[in-house]
C-alpha cells in the first residue's frame, strides 16, 4: 500500500461463478471504494435470484426503457455479462 494515498498497489480478482448477482456486486463495489482495484473473471456464470421466466420479463421491461424523443440518446442497454455485471457495481457506487 502506498503511504497517505489509501490505494492499493495490488489487484484482486475475483471468479464470480456461481455468486448472487446483487450480493456479489455489493462487495465489489465496497472494495471499489476502499481503493482497492478489482478484477472479476466468469461474469457469464453469475446466479440470478428466481426463475428463468422471471429474469426474462424483468430484463425486457428493462430493454423497453428508453428516451421518447431521440432513443440513441437513452439508456444504453449492455447484453454481454460482463457488462451487465459493470452497471450493477456501477449502481451501487454511485
């Protein structure tokens, strides 16, 4: 650790199979804000609380949100797993 700066030198990495999404997102964030640099590798193997069906029309209203005038102006909404995981920490940092 770098004296008075509070950052760490060293990065950790994390293999997110088989972790809740939320849960896991959480700690990662908290450790973003303690400096600490993270990597998590295997995002495509995160575990999504409830069922198949319920994921599915929870990720469609989501897809369906967008900006009336311009829709290229809206949210942007990510696909790969990596990314999804990215705005979940990026929720919880903010």
């Amino acid at each position: 650790m770098v004296s008075g700066s509070g950052l760490c030198s060293k990065r950790v990495v994390v293999d997110a199979r088989h972790h809740m999404l939320g849960r896991l997102a959480s700690i990662i964030a908290k450790e973003l804000l303690n400096g600490q640099r993270v990597v998590v590798v295997r995002c495509e193997e995160i575990c999504l609380s409830g069922g198949l069906v319920r994921q599915k029309m929870k990720y469609m209203r989501f897809m369906r949100k967008r900006m009336n005038t311009k829709p290229s102006h809206g949210p942007i909404h990510f696909r790969a797993p990596s990314k999804i995981f990215w705005r979940t920490v990026r929720g919880f940092v903010i």
